[in-house]
C-alpha cells in the first residue's frame, strides 16, 4: 500500500506540474496573440498631396476644397484648391473628395504600453513597489508591440501621454508616438512630467471602508508631508550637487531637479517655460486647492489631471495659469447630488470659467480609441464643437508643451494627421488614412481582421454578397 500511495502521490505530482506547464503555456500563447502585428512605417521617401478635402488645420478656420502638402514628415502648405496649387513631379497626389483632414487626436493620461492584461502581472508595468521614484520614466517600460496601439490608432489618436500610477510620487510621464519599432522610436517626449498623486484632503464613508476619519486625515497628512519632503530633499541635493560634483548621485533626485524652481528663487511669479511640470493627480475641490497651492508655494510648474471639481477652483487656476486635464466625460456623478449631466457638462462648464483645459477619456486603455466621442460628448451637452476638437487637439498639444510640432495644421509642423468620414467627434465617423510624422499608418489591427475573418465566413455560407 506503501508503494501503491507514493506511486500516487507521484503521479498527482506530475500531474499537477503537467498542468501548470500546459497553464503556463496557455498564458504565453495569450501573450502572444496580445501583440501588434501589423508593420511599422517606414520614414517618408517622397512628397505626399491630399487633396479635394475639407481640412480643419484646428487654429484656423477649416478650408473647403483645400489640400495639405507634406514632405520629410513636415506641412509644407496648408491651402485651397482655388489657388491651383502646383506639386513637384514625384508628389503622391491622394485625392480626398468628400472626406476631412484633422490633426492626429491626443489622449494625454493614458496607461498605453504599459499595460496589457490586467489580469497577468508580467504584462503589467504599471508601478514599482519604492515611493518616491523620481528615476522612473514610464517610456522605458512601454511595450511597443502592445495590441492596444493599433486599436487606438484606428479611432484617430495618434499620440498618447503614458503615466505610471502607484504611491504619491510614482515617476514620470512619457508622451508617445503611437507607431514605430521600439520604445525610443515611439517617445515624442521621455518627459512629459513628474506624476504627484494628490492624497484625500476629506474623509470618505461608505460601506466597504472601515477606517476612521481620523485614520484617514492622519494617513493624509502624512502623504502630504512625504510629497513636500521628497520635494525639499531634491533642493538640497541640488545645492550639495552644485557645491561639491563629486557628492554621490541620487537618481531619485536627479529625475526631479528638472521640475525645479530656478536656482535662487524666493517666491512670487517666475517664468516656468524652462521647468518641466508637475502633474498632479487631483479630482475634489480640496485636493485640487491643496496640490495647486502647494505646488506654487514650491516654484513648480503644475498641470492638474483628474479636475471633477475644476470650475470650483477656478479663481486659483487663472490666477496661476494652471491647465487641467479633465479625466474624461463618460463618467458616473461622483456626489449623489449632482446633476445626472455632470461629468458630460464638466469640459463647456471650465471653458466659460476661463480655464485652459484639454480632455483625457479617463478610461481603460482598451476604450482609448473613444476620446473623439468623449469630446463630442461634451459638445452635445453644451461646449463649442470647435472648442470640442480642440480640447483633443492643439490644445493638448499646448498644455504638454509639444504644439509647436504637434496639435495643429500649420506650415512647418509635423505631418501627424488623419483623413475621415467626418468629424471625429461622431461615432459614425471613420479615420481612412493616418499619418504620423509624414509616414503612412497601416490602420488594421486584431478586430478588422476579426471582420475579415467573419465577413468570408458568411461570403462562404451564402449570407452576404462578394461584394461585402
């Protein structure tokens, strides 16, 4: 019985460990059917025309019958059709009859690249388990082959800020081309700001916390406290740095120093054109008073994401300047008296309030693809449509400070543009043809083929014509 036991329990072994190997294997194979195959764009080799469109170049009035030439990845002329433009005699001529010409959208708090499958820690790089992590830059981990890329190409957006998350200070984040071979070819900008997760400035009651309000407010100031610590550190690592080279290097605080306050600053206005921001994660009308204040206290540059209570602020934001990235329209009402409309009114409510804004879809990054319908949410219940496809648009491109490339249709900038249907604030709109940089964007993606797949398998079944 002795040896009929141990030859079982060997056997459930084996079988256990067969099954962790065939579990395992199944994992990969998931992983690996979770990648982007389609190929990336070559670098334009030859002058590109779109013409017969209607192009909205977003800081100007959109030009009927008009074109858009491109060469070298740059706008080289915005104009009308009437003007009987010549092109050089290797220029692609697209003609677009009927069709528009939008700056490529940008989401600008997204978690693309880093994460692929909630469920499966490999494939999240989402946080490290240290805070503060000042030497953190989320382009470093980002994922180029992530399946989600392509996806969220197809819906227009062609650029994406990606944010660590985790602890007060989690590190810094990266604005991505959504295209290209590696993480170096995809970063428009490693930097695109030190991520601060603004910590609670209220109780909250419901029935799944049980901490006390005081144990909340204790655990709040002592966030609090951290945040400004790490911040004072960073100064008098600088000014150690700066009276000995040779002191030791912190890479923590070396990924700070850039949000910094001029050397020699002892308070009031500066200019902050030099600084990187800071960005502060920050949704109720005590966080956002709270982070602001303390940021312009400390000489930073801050940019507020998140911003449900926004318009409550807004005295404090104009008077420092300070942007908010609004996280998203498709949103429940946080308060149980708020208006049904809440989350939908938020971007038209901070526009008459005087603040700069642009629009995050504040989703999962699977739904990314939606920010022109979160935007033209917002202008059904009230915003400007114009001010709509801003808010995706240049915009965006000024608050990350990339607009002197990006954001708009104007001579000299980058050749990042799509052609759709119509606008891209509609859901019946779809994006034909994108270009990032001047380079043609192959637009298929896991779900066309899936409708490729199934449109031959009714072809074959008699259901739907050839021609479908």
């Amino acid at each position: 019985m002795s040896t009929l036991r141990a030859t079982s329990s060997c056997n459930a072994g084996l079988a256990a460990h067969a099954m962790s190997a065939l579990a395992a294997i199944a994992l990969s194979a998931g992983l690996a059917a979770a990648q982007d195959l389609t190929w990336k764009a070559p670098p334009q080799d030859h002058p590109i025309a779109i013409v017969n469109a209607t192009i909205h170049p977003v800081s100007s009035a959109p030009i009927e019958n008009g074109f858009i030439f491109f060469d070298q990845g740059r706008i080289l002329q915005v104009g009308t059709m009437d003007d009987g433009p010549v092109f050089i005699g290797t220029t692609q001529i697209i003609d677009a009859s009927g069709l528009h010409v939008y700056p490529g959208l940008i989401g600008p708090v997204t978690d693309l690249g880093l994460l692929e499958m909630q469920e499966t820690r490999p494939s999240t790089d989402l946080s490290e388990n240290n805070d503060p992590n000042g030497e953190i830059y989320a382009a470093t981990a980002v994922n180029p082959d992530s399946w989600l890329f392509p996806v969220t190409r197809s819906g227009g957006v062609l650029l994406a800020g990606t944010l660590p998350t985790g602890g007060t200070i989690p590190g810094h984040a990266s604005l991505l081309r959504l295209d290209g071979w590696t993480t170096e070819e995809m970063t428009v900008d490693r930097d695109m700001g030190l991520v601060v997760n603004w910590p609670n400035m209220r109780p909250f009651q419901s029935r799944w916390i049980t901490t006390s309000d005081e144990e909340q407010m204790r655990r709040s100031r002592e966030a609090v406290q951290r945040i400004d610590e790490v911040f004072e550190q960073a100064e008098a690592y600088r000014a150690a740095r700066a009276a000995d080279p040779t002191h030791t290097i912190d890479l923590r605080y070396e990924g700070i120093l850039a949000c910094l306050p001029p050397v020699g600053w002892q308070g009031g206005q500066h200019d902050r054109s030099g600084q990187e921001p800071v960005l502060l994660s920050a949704q109720d009308v005590d966080q956002i008073n709270a982070a602001v204040t303390w940021a312009v206290g400390r000489g930073l540059n801050p940019i507020v994401h998140g911003g449900r209570d926004a318009p409550l602020c807004a005295e404090l934001l104009r008077e420092h300047d300070v942007p908010v990235i609004i996280g998203g329209t498709f949103n429940f009402p946080k308060r149980s008296d708020s208006p049904y409309d809440d989350a939908y009114t938020l971007p038209a409510r901070c526009e008459a309030a005087g603040i700069r804004w642009c629009l995050a879809t504040g989703g999962e990054s699977m739904n990314e693809r939606n920010l022109g319908q979160a935007a033209g949410m917002a202008a059904a219940f009230g915003l400007d449509p114009d001010a709509a496809v801003r808010g995706v648009t240049l915009s965006t491109a000024e608050i990350l400070g990339v607009a002197s490339d990006y954001g708009s249709l104007d001579d000299g900038k980058s050749a990042t543009l799509i052609v759709t249907t119509g606008s891209p604030l509609e859901i019946v709109s779809g994006v034909v043809m994108a270009f990032i940089d001047g380079r043609m964007i192959d637009l298929s993606n896991h779900q066309t083929e899936l409708d490729r797949k199934y449109r031959e398998r009714y072809r074959q079944m008699g259901v739907i014509g050839a021609d479908r």
